[in-house]
C-alpha cells in the first residue's frame, strides 16, 4: 500500500531551483505536522523543514531563507520549493508525517552541480 510519493527532484546547477512534491495517503496527511527530510550519501537523515496544518513552518538553519515548505491541506499534497541552491542540498529528500508513524516512502533525488 503506497502511503507517500515523492516527486520534482533531478539536476540542476548551484543557484537554480527546484520545487518537491510529496502526495500522501490521508490517514497520514490528516496528522497536524509534516515534514520534509534530508539524506545525504553516508550522513544520517535530517528534518529540513516542517508544516503544521495550520500553515506554521520551521527550517532548519541550514536552508533557511532559500526553501519554502507548503501544504495543500485539500489534496494531501506537501511542498517544497527550493531556491539559491547549493551543492551541499544534493541528497535524496523525504517527506514524512511527525512523529512518523508510516514507512518511508521512495524520496526524490536532487543533485545540485557546481
């Protein structure tokens, strides 16, 4: 049973932009926050951005400023735009449910060159 998809990422050079999406199942998108995650090759997975339903967004300091999460709370549907990216946001990138509680979905991959 697919709960999460992900979806937007591919190549694009420094400075460039991308927007993620990340269609979920309802039981999950129903939770009142949402996240967007992070992995890069051998590093651990971190939370870079994260929604409540009521449109209340953190970031983590590293992408603050140049990514924007958002939610259409109607179509279970998670964003994320990214703006002035940088080598360093290559990585596969997840959305999930918080706290998860489901399995992680596919993730999309970003590859930021120089």
């Amino acid at each position: 049973q697919v709960q999460l998809v992900e979806s937007g990422g591919g190549l694009v050079q420094a400075g460039g932009s991308l927007r993620l999406s990340c269609v979920a199942s309802r039981s999950i998108f129903s939770m009142n926050t949402m996240g967007w995650y992070r992995q890069a090759p051998g590093k651990q997975r971190n939370l870079v951005a994260q929604i409540t339903k009521s449109g209340s967004a953190n970031y983590a300091d590293s992408v603050k400023g140049r990514f924007t999460i958002s939610r259409d709370n109607a179509n279970n549907t998670l964003y994320l735009q990214m703006n002035s990216v940088k080598v360093e946001d290559t990585a596969v990138y997840y959305c999930a449910g918080i706290p998860r509680r489901h399995s992680w979905g596919p993730g999309t991959q970003v590859t930021v060159s120089s």
